[in-house]
C-alpha cells in the first residue's frame, strides 16, 4: 500500500494534509476537498499488496459494502456517515466530513459497544446496519 502523506492529492480533489492515526482497518488522513472546500477526514483502507488478487478483490467489496452502509446512516446520532468514496489505485477511500469527527471525539466517554449496540444483533448493533466488525 502506497502510504505517501501530506500534500499528496487522492482522485484530483482531496488533497492529504496530516496523518490522524492508524489501524488494522487503515490510516486516517486530514484532508482539504478541494472541489467543495471544506476539511475532511479520509481514511485510506488496508488492502494488502500481497494477498491474492481474488482476496484483494473480496476486500475492496466489503470495504465498499461497508461505506454504503455507513452512508445509509447518515441520520444515526453516534456514528460518523461517510460523505464521499473514490477508488484510487485499486484502493478504496473512504471521505468523512471533520466536523463529525470532532464532535464524536468530545463523545470519548462512550464506548463502541454502547454506542451501536455491540457485536451482537440487535437493532441497534451493527451487525443489523450491514457492518461486520
């Protein structure tokens, strides 16, 4: 995975300013969108360089399944909805708006499972919003 940072330019809009942090799922960029001006967070998704191209294929799916769902959610209260998707170099980029973040960030006191519903299936959990965390 091509990690270049800050000032690097993704799908000729968003252009990467800082890395916010990083995990198993991907790295987390501050971003400007360049076409509508406002700062985003973009989060460039884990797809390993080395897994067969079936696998890397299966994964891109389900990180796009996942945005999809995420999007569906704009409305939910505790859960950041994603804004933009753009595929770049077979990786998908997931565009969420800053603004939500910070305001979930001031949310730290709550744990995941208490915000979705945790793992299981409930109607609130995500399992039930399409999410398999």
């Amino acid at each position: 995975m091509d990690m270049r940072g800050s000032g690097r330019s993704v799908a000729g809009r968003y252009r990467l300013r800082e890395r916010l942090g990083a995990g198993g799922m991907g790295v987390v960029w501050r971003a400007d969108d360049e076409l509508l001006h406002v700062e985003v967070a973009l989060k460039q998704v884990t797809i390993g360089d080395w897994l067969p191209d079936a696998e890397r294929e299966q994964r891109v799916a389900r990180a796009m399944r996942e945005a999809r769902n995420a999007a569906r959610l704009r409305e939910h209260p505790h859960i950041v909805s994603v804004h933009d998707v753009v595929v770049e170099d077979g990786v998908p980029w997931h565009c969420r708006l800053i603004g939500w973040l910070r305001a979930m960030s001031r949310t730290r006191a709550m744990r995941c499972p208490d915000v979705v519903g945790g793992a299981g299936s409930g109607p609130c959990s995500g399992r039930s919003a399409g999410f398999s965390w």
